[in-house]
C-alpha cells in the first residue's frame, strides 16, 4: 500500500512539475544548435529562424556552432541536454542518414529527439565546369551510360547530403558514376571550376554564385520545383524522373520526453517564424523555400527519409569520412 501511495506521489509530482514548466516556458533563453560551421546553409536558416523564434518566443534565442562528426556532435548535445525545451536543434538530411553511415549508430533520430516542426528546403545543384561537354543533364546520362564511373563527381564528402542525393538520382538513372569526395564544399568547387572532376553537386547556397559568374554550368537541381533563383534551370523529375526530389531539408528538434505542451509552444513558434516574410526572403535568397510543418509532418517526413538513406547506404556500401 504504501509503495503504491508513493509511486502515485512521484506521478504526480511529475505530472504537477511538467505542466508547472509548461505553463511559465519559455523563462529563460533558447539555444539552439547547428552541427557545422558558420555561414553554411544550416548556419544561414537556424539564424534566420532565431530571430524570428525571439520575436515569438519574447525571450532570447542563441545559435551556437558545434561543428564535426557529420552533425553527430550538436545532435548528442542535444540528445542528452534537459527536455525542457530550452536546447534545440537544427536538423537536417544527415539526422537521418547518420544512423546508417556511422557504426555503432550514434543515437536513434526517432526514439532519442522529438520533431518540432519543418522549416524548409533548399535544392541540392548539379552543376559542371563551363568547358565541360555537358550542356544538358541528359548528355550526362548518355556518357556515363556509355562509360560507367569514368565521370567524376564532386561533394563535400562521404555520405554527405549532396552525395546521398547524387546516388539516388545515379539509381533512378541506372548510371554509375565516380564519387570525389572533398573535406567540404570549397575545394570541391576550386577542382571543378580549375577542370581537375567535371560535376559538382552542392547546395543552391554555394553555387549560385558561381553560376552567376559563369564559372559553372548549372544541369539541373534535385528539388521537387524549379528554384526560384535558377528559373531557367529544370529540375530532375522535368529531366525524365517525375516524382524524383533530393533537397536539402531544415527542421528544428528537441530531446525526447520534451513535455507535450512545451513541444506545442516551441511549435507554433517555429511554424510562425518559417512562414514570417524574413525567413521566407531568407530561404529564398538561398535559393530555397519556407516550407512549414508541424511535428507529426516532420516525423512522417523523417522517418521516410531514415528508410531511404538506409536503404541507399546500404545497398551501396557508403560510410562516413
């Protein structure tokens, strides 16, 4: 009797401090973590959301860096902080890939974070070297085709999102091609634009530049719809694979056992703020789209995501650098 009288006491009091918590969050300030460097394309969309989060939120929001590990460093950071709401993280395609790519598997995206909501998408770009004779993606196809894997491919390394992607669209076109991997996006795009590898694929953020200069040729981008910055350019599915899409996603996470109602605020928050005209202008600018969706879209999207990344993985021996 007495044991069952406490462990009534205990739910309770769990229950009573958990809506407690919910009731005054957010009180204090919010960090949420980006699992590479300043100034990448995920720097670019937490600090976009930030902003707008602080205006939502009434209280501050910091974005701290905490680079290495394919994300996996931020993710842990995040998967072992206090689920209170107060520490999130700015996932992206990787949070899903990374159970596969890394053995043992550095935590469980579905059981060990909690999806807050989607923010958006920015295309992942194949783009070639102005010399190469590449004018359409369909060449492409034509000579490796033709010629398996004697055309090389830039990304900024093993198992990273622009690498996943170029390998399924590889799949979908039964083409194989040669992987070159780089320790990040600049190199990869100095080898391509000096002639050293003919492809590169990459984020829309790190090759519009170039495009605009004419120091690259952009063949097509890897996102559902054309992208508002490259109007000319057709995406993969135009190029023969309807229904084909590899684009970079963002969406924020908490731990788990985050309690619901603070899940909900941090939600509403978040879909708020993706939809706000500066984070729309911001994604857009990066050659992407807020694309806004609360925690049920977010877990149905990532775990299709973890099954495919899987799959493709496997199937294709990837691991990590």
């Amino acid at each position: 009797m007495h044991r069952h009288t406490l462990a009534l006491v205990t739910a309770t009091l769990a229950l009573t401090s958990s809506f407690a918590s919910a009731d005054t969050f957010p009180s204090a300030p919010v960090k949420i973590y980006v699992g590479y460097s300043a100034g990448g394309a995920v720097d670019v969309v937490a600090r976009a959301i930030g902003v707008r989060l602080q205006a939502e939120l009434k209280q501050p929001v910091i974005v701290e860096n905490k680079a290495g590990g394919g994300s996996n460093i931020a993710a842990k950071a995040v998967v072992t902080a206090p689920a209170d709401g107060y520490t999130l993280l700015m996932a992206a395609n990787a949070v899903a890939a990374n159970m596969a790519l890394y053995q043992p598997a550095p935590y469980d995206v579905e059981k060990d974070l909690a999806p807050v909501a989607l923010i958006g998408r920015v295309p992942v770009v194949i783009a070639v070297n102005p010399e190469s004779p590449y004018k359409t993606l369909a060449k492409l196809i034509e000579d490796a085709k033709a010629k398996p894997e004697s055309i090389g491919y830039a990304t900024p390394g093993n198992g990273s999102t622009p690498h996943l992607a170029v390998e399924l669209f590889a799949s979908a076109a039964k083409i194989n091609l040669m992987h070159v991997p780089y320790k990040g996006g600049a190199q990869a795009l100095t080898d391509v634009i000096g002639g050293q590898v003919p492809v590169v694929a990459l984020n829309a953020l790190e090759v519009l530049p170039h495009i605009r200069s004419g120091k690259l040729r952009p063949l097509a981008v890897l996102s559902a719809k054309r992208s508002n910055l490259l109007p000319d350019v057709p995406t993969i599915a135009e190029s023969g694979f309807p229904g084909f899409e590899a684009s970079v996603w963002y969406g924020l996470m908490a731990p788990a056992n985050t309690p619901k109602p603070v899940l909900a605020a941090l939600t509403a928050a978040a879909l708020k703020a993706a939809a706000s005209p500066e984070v729309k202008e911001r994604l857009a600018a990066a050659g992407g789209d807020s694309t806004p969706g609360d925690g049920a879209a977010f877990g149905k999207h990532l775990h299709a995501e973890r099954e495919r990344y899987t799959k493709l993985i496997k199937a294709n021996k990837i691991v990590a650098d």
